[in-house]
C-alpha cells in the first residue's frame, strides 16, 4: 500500500540512500507517477512480469521528503470536495487524493472539479 511506500522514500533518504525497489501496486505507480512529476522522485520503473512486479525508483537528492501527513488510515477514511482542498505548506508541499477519475494531485482534482478521498500531504 501507499503508506509502505512513502515510508520507504522517508527512510531511504534518511539514510542517504537514493535507489529504492518495492514491490509493484497499482495504487503504488500512480502515487510514484505524481511524485515524479512534482520531483519528488527523478525517474521509476516497472520492472518484472505477472506477480513478480517491482518498481525501482531513484529518489531525487534535492528536493528530498521532508515529512509526510496521512490523512486516511484504513481503518479512518477521510473524505473532501474540491472546494475544501487548500495549499500545503503554502505551495511548498503536495496534496495526494484518490478520486473517481483515479489518484491525482489536490490542484488537478480541484481544476477538474472533482472531490474523493483524501490520501495524503507530502512536504
């Protein structure tokens, strides 16, 4: 799941540690894929076939993670409209949201007018 992930990339660059492989989620890849174009992560991929999937990823050294705020837990959901969704850590952070359009920043669910679960903030 996506928490496994981020506190993955959290620790890897806490150890200065730049190239990290997990095992392969689709909820995983489209977290890695907005990361990626935010720059949080410099490149990934999707290595491996069938059950045997792993993205490998390499963790861009100058805009590391500063610290992570879950939103949702599995055993809380968190939900929110487009209207609610505001800037993280004045524009210096990312809002992470799972949507029916699929898992897309605060900023692309609030252009598309469209609300969902509130996944996590990235900063």
């Amino acid at each position: 799941m996506y928490i496994d992930l981020l506190i993955k990339m959290k620790n890897a660059e806490a150890a200065e540690k730049y190239f990290l492989k997990t095992k392969y989620t689709k909820m995983d890849n489209a977290v890695v894929e907005i990361l990626s174009r935010y720059g949080f992560v410099k490149n990934f991929e999707v290595k491996g076939k069938s059950y045997k999937k792993v993205i490998e990823m390499e963790l861009n050294e100058k805009h590391s993670i500063r610290g992570i705020k879950f939103l949702s837990k599995p055993s809380l959901r968190r939900y929110g409209g487009y209207e609610d969704f505001r800037r993280v850590k004045s524009g210096h952070g990312l809002l992470v949201v799972s949507t029916s359009r699929g898992v897309m920043s605060g900023d692309d669910a609030k252009k598309e007018k469209v609300g969902g679960q509130l996944l996590f903030q990235i900063w």
